[in-house]
C-alpha cells in the first residue's frame, strides 16, 4: 500500500472555541497550564489526516509537528529496495517532530498517518519560537524523547526475538491505546509493511486471532473484542512500553 500524496485538511468540526477542549486528548497537551496551552493553541491549526497522508516526507526539511488527538502517526524508515519499516507510532501520548525539539530541521524518517483522525498542527518556526515560553513543555518533551528511544529500542528487540502473531497482537493494543479505540481501521497489506513481514504472515496471525475471538477482522477494519485475551498473546514488549510509558508520562 502506497504513501498518499494529499494534503491534510484544516477541520471544521474543531471551531476555536473547542480547542482546549479537544487538546485534552493528548496526552502531553492536557498536563500544560492554561497559560502554556492557551500560547500553543493560539499558533495551532486543527486538521483531519486520512489515511496514508504524507506528514513529512523522509530526508525533507520539517514544515510542521503534530499533536495526535484521535489519529496516529507511523515513523516509516525507508530502504532503497523499496522496502518500508515502521520504527514507531505517534498517537495521543505523543507528538511528531521530536527532532525539531532538538535543534535538528530534518530527519531521514517519513512520517504518514497510519489511522485517520484529528491532529494538531504547528508550524516548525511557532514551534521553534514556543518552546523558550513554554518551560512545562519543555519538560514534557524531554521526558517523550527518552520515551521514544526506549519504544525504537524495544520495537528493535521486538521484531528480531518474537512470533508474528505476538508482534500483531503487540501492534494492534498499542495502535488501540494511541487513538483510544478499539475499532481500527488497517488492512492486511499495511500491517505486513508496519511489522516488516510478508502479508500470508500476518494473514495468518490474524486468522489466529480472529479464531480465538480476540478481534473481528473486515476488509480494511480490525475489532478488538478482548483487549485482556490480546495482551495474553502478546509479547512482553507491549507491557514493557506501557509500564515505561507511565513512569515517564503519567
């Protein structure tokens, strides 16, 4: 499944005026101030991304970060040979643009929205200019950067050690948690590009899963039905992450 060229689209159903309101979905905006979350509001757009939208492509200046509020991102490093793996997932515990945060304007790292939903959108100079206003903030992103080099490095571990069908039921709670629902909106061909296996594999794994009645799958949909049975299948990596991603995020 190919990366869409299209253009993210500024979002009616979020007026201004319910913008605090919505930003309390992520989980880094809903612990600011109000001050510092009024002054990153004010330079926010909010937009709806579809799936597949190129956010930043791979080796380009960054234009723009991103806070998930109910889509999510997927960090897609690419080969020469064609061949896309995902290193990570951007949904509302986070955000995307971390190498901005650290002095840096470009990354090899594409980022494309993996489920479609609500995001907000800053550009990389208000951004930039924030940040020496916002000192919560900052102390928050420092805390998300440790977080995601600790998610890269687990997700490397995951991918070399554990079974597919491990990985798949790892990738679909941590995608369910990142946008806070249970009905996913993948197929087979992109999860075997996000898990870096070939598609009878996870075609396979979800058979397997759909079997024991852990989710119900429909042609470009995936149902969690029993997130408790799921984790069980799961490897250790997604407890480790989630474990971690409360003693530095909570």
């Amino acid at each position: 499944m190919r990366p869409r060229s299209g253009t993210p689209k500024v979002s009616p159903a979020n007026p201004l005026e319910t913008l605090p309101i919505q930003a309390t979905k992520n989980n880094l905006l809903s612990k600011l101030p109000a001050d510092e979350l009024a002054a990153l509001l004010a330079l926010s757009t909010p937009i709806e991304c579809s799936l597949r939208d190129i956010l930043s492509p791979s080796g380009a200046r960054i234009k723009n970060v991103y806070f998930p509020l109910t889509g999510m991102i997927s960090l897609v490093t690419e080969l020469k040979d064609g061949t896309s793996l995902e290193s990570m997932t951007v949904g509302r515990e986070g955000f995307a643009g971390l190498a901005l945060f650290h002095g840096v304007s470009s990354t090899p790292t594409m980022s494309m929205c993996q489920i479609e939903g609500a995001f907000l959108r800053l550009s990389a100079d208000s951004f930039v200019e924030l940040l020496p206003t916002t000192p919560q903030l900052g102390k928050l992103l420092h805390k998300y950067s440790q977080f995601a080099h600790e998610v890269v490095a687990q997700s490397a571990a995951c991918n070399s050690m554990h079974l597919i069908e491990q990985r798949c039921a790892r990738w679909l709670l941590i995608s369910s948690d990142a946008v806070g629902s249970s009905e996913l909106g993948l197929t087979h061909e992109f999860l075997s590009q996000m898990l870096a296996v070939r598609r009878p594999g996870v075609t396979v794994a979800i058979g397997e899963l759909e079997k024991a009645k852990l989710i119900e799958h429909r042609y470009g949909k995936i149902s969690i039905l029993d997130k408790a049975g799921l984790e069980r299948v799961a490897c250790e990596c997604y407890r480790t992450v989630k474990d971690r991603e409360r003693e530095l995020l909570s």
